[in-house]
C-alpha cells in the first residue's frame, strides 16, 4: 500500500461513483511543447477501495494502452499511477483529474515518462463520458 492509497475515501460513501465506473470515457491529451494530436479512451471499473482503469491511448495511429490505479482523496480529485500494459514500451507516471459538478467530464494533468520518446511528458487531459 502506497502512502496516498492509506488516504482514500471509502467509494462506498460517494454517491455518483456509478457514473464514474459504469461509462466509458473519451478525449485528448494536450502534452507540452509539442503538436501531438492524442486521443484518449478510457474505462473505470472499482475494485475495494480502488478505481482501476484501462486507457487506450492513440498517439497519432500508435495505440499505447495503460493500466491506471489510483483512488479519491478528497473530492472532486481523482488521482491515479499508471504504467503500460506492454513490457516492451516503458511509459508510467501519475494523472490527476477533477471531476466536474454533474461527474460528466474529468479534467486534469499528466507527469510521467515516455520511454518512446526518452522524455519527461507534462499533458493536460480532457476526458467526457460517450454518450
């Protein structure tokens, strides 16, 4: 157990976690410095006390999928870790979104690193549920 994961909400406290964990999300990543154009496709689904997810990210025609793992320390904040699901590509880091009033978007930012591209990835997220 890492030292934010001994801080999460009890996700059976939260009222609109279903809409979290029952849609799929959708969006794009905006990484610093660059004109990538980064589409994002996501599902949370919650195990325990956690929220895991899967992302598919198609960066530009190469699709990269993660595995997220993370939780609710305080609301309207999401925090996650995450890491590829490829052994091959190395590529991990940490998001944080925020939940909007109506849980329909989560907006947040990206640290991590991309063994792709041998550099530190600064991003903003925009993910809404599909409708």
């Amino acid at each position: 157990m890492n030292i934010i994961e001994q801080h999460f909400l009890d996700l059976k406290r939260i009222d609109k976690l279903s809409l979290l964990i029952n849609s799929r999300w959708i969006g794009k990543a905006y990484p610093e410095n660059t004109n990538l154009n980064i589409r994002l496709n996501c599902k949370f689904e919650q195990i325990d006390n956690k929220i895991i997810g899967f992302m598919d990210v198609d960066d530009e025609g190469e699709i990269l999928i993660i595995k997220l793992e993370g939780g609710i320390v305080q609301l309207p904040f999401l925090i996650f870790d995450y890491f590829s699901t490829n052994p091959l590509i190395t590529n991990y880091g940490r998001i944080m979104y925020e939940i909007n009033d109506n849980w329909t978007e989560l907006n947040g930012r990206v640290v991590g690193f991309s063994g792709e591209r041998s550099l530190l990835v600064i991003a903003k997220h925009e993910l809404t549920i599909e409708i």
